[in-house]
C-alpha cells in the first residue's frame, strides 16, 4: 500500500441540473454542483444555524449519461470519488484553481422523476451500471446445514 488515500463520500441535493459536454471520440463529462448542510444549534442566541457547502462534481461516459437521465436539481444522491484539483487561466490571463470531486461511484437516494414516470422503475438497487458496489453473494440458508452447532 502507498500509505496514500484520495476518497470522498458526500449526501446531498442537486443543485442544479447536470450539465454535459460531448467529445468527438464518443466519451461524454456531466458536471453539476452537489449541495451538503451542516445544522447545529447556536448556544448563545438558541438560534438553528444551517451552513451549506457547495461541492463541483464531475461524473463521466455511461455514469454521466444515466445521471443526466435520472437526476435533477434538488434530488438527493450519495457520491463517492475523489478530490482533483485544477488549474487554469481566467480571461484575464490569472491563474485560477478549482477542486472537484471525480465521482466513481453513486446512489441515487430520492429523485423527482419517480413519482412522475408511472411503472418506470428507476431504482439503482436494481440497476449493476449504476451501483457497481452491489454484493454478489447469495442468501445463507437453511438448506442442507452441515454445521453440528
């Protein structure tokens, strides 16, 4: 092991709709921010204080495709990837940073298309593309128990 480890898991909502650009090769990139809260309690003013981060996430090819879809703002999804930072050059010739999470993994959690698509099932339990961490484990069963305990 390289004593190294790049990995991010966010919950969150849309916060807008996912935004793609196609390649002269086939491959494809969706970008969309991802919406996550904190919320606590002020001790002094008794006051409920939400903050919200903003995260950019980079999904790409077939992921991005069933995430454009699926997905829309203020559906809520589980990410999993990793953080890149990148630098580029702004028009008026700075030079400007910006950290994105590469998404490799995905759930989605609650989307807005479920209730309107009648028998779509749009459930990612059930769909391997999407959910690439499924087990392929069988039930335990009762059946032939060879265990004396």
């Amino acid at each position: 092991m390289s004593g190294t480890l790049n990995k991010v898991m966010l919950i969150g909502h849309l916060g807008d709709e996912i935004k793609m650009h196609y390649f002269e090769g086939g491959g494809c990139i969706g970008r969309f921010p991802l919406a996550t809260n904190e919320t606590y309690t002020n001790k002094q003013t008794n006051e409920r204080v939400t903050n919200t981060e903003w995260h950019n996430i980079v999904v790409r090819n077939k992921a991005a495709e069933i995430c454009e879809k699926y997905l829309s703002k203020g559906d809520k999804v589980y990410i999993e990837g990793r953080l890149k930072t990148r630098k580029w050059t702004d028009d008026k010739g700075n030079e400007r940073y910006s950290t994105e999470i590469q998404c490799n993994d995905f759930t989605f959690l609650s989307t807005k298309k479920e209730g309107s698509n009648s028998g779509a099932n749009t459930s990612v339990a059930q769909n391997p593309i999407v959910n690439q961490q499924q087990s392929n484990t069988e039930p335990i069963g009762d059946d032939n128990d060879d265990l004396p305990f």
